[in-house]
C-alpha cells in the first residue's frame, strides 16, 4: 500500500500568519496540499481569516480544532487534571460544543465536516457525538476514523521535533506504506529548526513514495476508495468544503 502523507497546520492567526503564508508556499512548490487546524471560537477576523478562506478554496482542508480549547469546568476529572477539550466529554455536552463551533464556523463563512480534538484526544463520547452530527472525519492522536464507515486508517500524528529520532519516525512510516501524519503549531515555525525539519521531513515522505493528501481523502485500505465529495449544507456565502 502507497503511504498516504497528511500535514497539518495549527495555531494560524495574527501573529503567525506571514510563517503560515511562508509554509504554504513551499508545500506548494512540493504539490503538498494542508490540513488547516481551526478551533471555531479562536478564529480571528481579518487578514489570517481571509488567508484561510483562500487557502480551503484553493483545495487546502478546513479541519474543525474544538471549540474554544477550554476544558468543561463542571466535569471533576478535568478539573483535576485540566485535560484537553473533548478528552474526556461525555456525548450531549460534546455535542453542545460541536453545535456552537459549527454556529461558529459559519458565522465566519466557513464550514467542514472533519474533526480534529484540541490534543488530538477525543473521548467514546465525542466519537458518538461526532456521528449524530453528522461528521465525516475524526482524527485523534493514534489514526484517522471514517466515521461513517466505522473504518479506521492507524498511525499517530507526529509533531513536528528537532530530535533526531523524528526523521527516523517518519522515514519508516512512509517505507512501510503507512500513514505519515506530520503536525506543527505555527508559533513553533519561528524556530528555523523547526522549520527546517518539517521540510525535510515532507521531503522525506515524498522521496519514499507517499501521496500527499488532506485528512478529506485519507486512504483507509488497499481496496477502499477514498471519501468522495461530500454534500454539506453551507451557510450563504460559506467557504464550500473541499474534497481532494
């Protein structure tokens, strides 16, 4: 099986966006498309908004980040531990998150029906919350899940490291066909290392025969087809959602 290569892109706003901007235009030089990490209530109208909306319209992934990455102060276990939101929600309050984001979402003139939690920690009740509300995509820290198929494709997001053994990671999951599932936060693009490493490691992945795709168009086995286009109802003028 052909590696599948996802690379994903968080914390976009103000501040980040000339580095944003900077990643993009290499990984389109590589034909590399981006999963572009968005939390709903976080998003900042302006320039970095507009970037986005360009971006997804071009054929880049809007992937819905949570809500507001704020743990549910009334669950005791999080209070204890301030774990990440949707790690540890059960299914309606999860579900009351996503209906806000959504909400969110639109009002910005977005829409998606892929999901990514804050940590890349979900818990079984936002998984079921995400199928009654009619999300296409979950992926959390261990793989991708096709939530409407029940399939799932492994393979554990890495973010982006200086640590040599990063590079070695990368390197054979692409070898073995698995999936490459490669994560920065855009605050961290301001260390040319980091920078750099990232690129290697696309460069990597692609040296071995991965196919760069968005987390829309994951492969799920040898046989399967990817996730086609997908009809969502989109608010008047809402960025479409994009398959690749």
């Amino acid at each position: 099986m052909v590696a599948d290569l996802v690379v994903s892109l968080s914390g976009i706003g103000p501040s980040t966006l000339a580095r944003c901007a900077d990643l993009t235009g290499e990984l389109d030089r590589r034909r590399v498309p981006l999963s572009l990490l968005l939390a709903a209530r976080k998003a900042v109208p302006g320039d970095a908004l507009t970037w986005v909306r360009r971006r997804v319209a071009a054929g880049d992934a809007l992937v819905l980040h949570g809500f507001d990455h704020q743990p549910d102060p009334t669950h005791r276990a999080v209070s204890l531990r301030r774990r990440a939101e949707f790690s540890a929600l059960p299914a309606h309050e999860a579900g009351l998150r996503l209906v806000a984001a959504r909400t969110a979402l639109g009002r910005l003139g977005l829409a998606t029906d892929l999901f990514a939690p804050p940590g890349w920690l979900a818990s079984p009740g936002t998984v079921v919350a995400l199928r009654r509300h009619r999300f296409g995509v979950c992926a959390d820290m261990a793989g991708v899940r096709d939530l409407r198929t029940g399939a799932v494709r492994p393979g554990r997001v890495r973010m982006v490291s200086e640590h040599w053994s990063y590079l070695l990671g990368v390197g054979r999951a692409a070898r073995r066909g698995g999936l490459v599932r490669i994560g920065v936060d855009a605050a961290s693009l301001d260390h040319i290392g980091q920078r750099e490493v990232l690129l290697e490691a696309v460069d990597l992945a692609l040296h071995h025969g991965a196919s760069p795709v968005t987390y829309d168009s994951v492969t799920y086995s040898s046989t399967a087809s990817p996730r086609g286009s997908t009809t969502t109802s989109t608010p008047s003028g809402a960025v479409p959602l994009r398959t690749r």
